[in-house]
C-alpha cells in the first residue's frame, strides 16, 4: 500500500510542529518558528494562552459534553453575549466554518420558504471565493480546484465578479433569496470589499426583498481592529457565518442571524451533536472576555497600522520584489510582483528564516499574526522578511 494513513489531500510541508508558546510554535527537532499564519487566523490568543488553558481544562474536568436534547446554560450564555454585542437577535452553533456557512445557506432559504417564496432559493457569490469545502459550499465558489471531480453540486448559486455591483445587480432574479460574501476575501488573496459595493449590495438586498449574508469566518472576531469587519463599512447583514478566531484553536463556529431572518428556522428544522457542546461554550466565552476585554481591539488597530506601514516600507527597499500592501487591521496581504511566486517565496521564509505565513490567490503572501503580538514580534517579523527578500532575490537571480 502506498497512500498515507493520513488521506493525502494536503501539501503539508516539512514543518512538524508539537508545541506552542505564545507567538512562536516549536518543531519536532526543536527548531522554532514565528508564526504569523495563526493555523490561519485561528489563535488569536496565540499558542498556550493561560486562561484559555485553565479554561479547558477546568471545564473537561466538569462538563465535556451532553446532547441538545437538554439545556445548555453556558450555549445560552454565549449566545446572549453575541446577540449583545452585535445585529443578531439568534445564534446556531457549529465546530466549523463550513458548517456555519451551511446553516447561513439554510436559514436564508428557509426564511423565503416561511414566506411562502419557496422558489427564491438562488444566491448569489462571489469570484475568488472561499465558504469551506463541504458539497453546499464548494457549490458556492467558482474555483475549479475545489470543484472538479464532485458534480453535480448544489444548484443555484451564481458566481459573479467580487467588488462589481452591476454584476451582482444583474444576477438577481426572481429566484434569488441572498447575495453571500466575505466582506474581505481571505483565501481569494485579502481582498477588502469596497465600501461601495457593500453599501450597494446592502441597498439591493433591502429593495429586493434578498438576505445578506456575511461570511466573517476568516475576517470576523477582532481580526480586521473591529469586532467584526462589517461594522468598519457602516452596515449590518441579515445572517453571518463566523468560526476560526471564535474558538481561538478550539473547533468551534456560529451562524448569527436577526429574528426576521431566522424566521424559518423552528423546531426540528437544523441540528449538530457536538455543535455547542459545554467545553466549546466555555472555551468562547473566555475568548470572548478577551477580545471584548478593555484595549484590545484598540491593540489589535495599533498593531495592525505598524505592520502594515512596516510591511510598506519593504517596498521601495526591495526593487521590484512587492507591488503593495493589502488588507485590514491585522488581516494583511503583500501582493508580489509577477516575477516572483508568493507561495515560494512563503516556503523560503518558512524553511530559511523561520517565519511562518500563508500564501493566498493573486499571488499574495498572508500575514495573519496572533491578535496578542507586541511591537517586537512586528520588528522580528519585518526583519525576516527583509533578509529573506534578500536571499530570495539572489536566489532568484541565479
Ligand atoms: C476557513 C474559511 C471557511 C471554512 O472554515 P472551516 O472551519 O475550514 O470549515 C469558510 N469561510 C471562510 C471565509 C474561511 O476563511
């Protein structure tokens, strides 16, 4: 037999890593790395957070999981902190981002169906995409990777051009129940909707009787110097998926949605066995007190500026090596030229100088630091950067 007892559908690379300590994440043979990937946007605390650790552990210790055939006081704890603290009125939870995708997608066609609008069931996403890897959301994005091999997929949605309002106002018909987008595209390449396109996409949705969804799994929960990147454009949606930062490295994620949108969503209608279970709860409502704590999204706003403007001062220094810097708060992007491959030149920094990214789509290296950084990790991180553009230049050259 030659296939992995680990199903061989990644890349992984030759990093090995079996333990974290704040900022940096240590190797097998002990080698440590910066990371500024965080599992890619996941540990906003950063690795071995102490509260967040007692947190687990007290809670396993107490309660790990019972069923949603009974009450949960610490899912209904959460869910009145989020429903407080945002546009929501209801929350469903999850143990992914793909599965509070799924619940947006069924909450908004259920919404149309309580309507008596049964055939409104189309929705319209985005070029670039990305909504996670189950059928439903492969069937949301265009990408050709994802896809391939899994037809048929899910019928209706329609894929149309991201920050291009005329595009998406033609696709709407008669049919359509929802427009569902990433209000800053990750994977696609940090790729910030423009304040137009989302105040127009608004506008439409509320002309035309369509629910907004927002997918903030990867730009959500701090990430952007907000508590969530829509409230940076002045709006609010109707439905919205959010994981990753959410469980801070716990598999956890939640579909927030307003009473009149949740409106289909009665008894029997959705359901999870883990979704929500007491040790998830737990472990968000201490993520929760951290990000909402006092300072911290001003933290996040400060150290996203420095690095940002940091990351742009590479610019002129590496001749021809960046095209610019993308991105919000500490969600960012540097777009190489088209001399140069981001995803190698991630791998280079990874394997020589011990700094840890993700490569994205349009050829762009993601910078996704652990929200708890201080200036030193930005200066180190700059300092990796510079000297691997450096080695990588030549490299190149030769
Ligand atoms: C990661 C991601 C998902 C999928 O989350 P999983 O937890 O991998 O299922 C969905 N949407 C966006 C925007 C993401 O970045």
């Amino acid at each position: 037999m030659s296939i992995t007892p680990l199903m061989p559908v990644y890349p992984r690379c030759d990093v090995r890593p079996v333990r974290g300590e704040g900022c940096y994440l240590i190797g097998e043979r002990g080698e440590r790395y910066l990371d500024f990937a965080s599992g890619i946007a996941v540990n906003l605390l950063g690795h071995g957070h102490p509260k967040l650790v007692k947190t687990i552990a007290d809670q396993a210790a107490t309660l790990m999981h019972t069923s949603n055939l009974y009450g949960m006081p610490l899912g209904e704890k959460l869910a009145q902190r989020l429903v407080d603290t945002t546009f929501a009125d209801t929350v469903f939870f999850t143990n992914s981002g793909a599965e509070a995708v799924e619940c947006a997608i069924k909450t908004a066609r259920r919404y149309h169906y309580a309507n008596g609008e049964a055939h409104r069931h189309k929705i319209v996403t985005f070029d670039n995409a990305f909504h996670g890897r189950t059928l439903g959301t492969i069937s949301a994005t265009s990408q050709p990777k994802m896809r391939d091999g899994f037809e048929p997929l899910l019928p209706g949605f329609d894929v149309v051009p991201f920050n291009d309002l005329a595009a998406a106002t033609a696709a709407v018909d008669e049919d359509t129940a929802a427009i569902m987008l990433e209000p800053v595209q990750g994977e696609g390449g940090v790729t910030p909707a423009t304040q137009e396109f989302l105040a127009g996409l608004r506008k439409l949705c509320d002309e035309k009787g369509l629910l907004l969804i927002l997918d903030e799994v990867q730009c959500g929960y701090a990430r952007t110097g907000t508590f969530f990147a829509h409230e940076q454009y002045g709006l609010t949606p109707d439905i919205m998926a959010v994981a990753k930062g959410i469980g801070a490295g716990f598999p956890l994620g939640a579909c927030l949605a307003t009473e009149e949108a949740a409106k289909g969503m009665v008894f029997g209608t959705h359901g999870s066995t883990y979704g929500g279970n007491p040790l998830a709860m737990a472990v968000g409502l201490t993520v929760l007190e951290e990000v909402l704590g006092e300072g911290f999204l001003d933290h996040v706003k400060a150290m996203g500026a420095r690095l940002r403007s940091a990351l742009e001062q590479l610019i002129p220094n590496h001749d021809g090596m960046f095209a610019d810097v993308r991105g919000m708060g500490l969600m960012l992007g540097v777009k190489m030229t088209d001399s140069y491959d981001a995803r190698n030149f991630v791998a280079h920094l990874r394997d020589n100088h011990g700094l840890l990214a993700v490569s994205a789509g349009q050829n762009v290296v993601r910078i996704l630091p652990p929200l708890v950084i201080e200036e030193s990790h930005i200066s180190e991180c700059i300092e990796k950067i510079s000297a691997g553009a450096r080695s990588f230049a030549d490299a190149n050259a030769a």
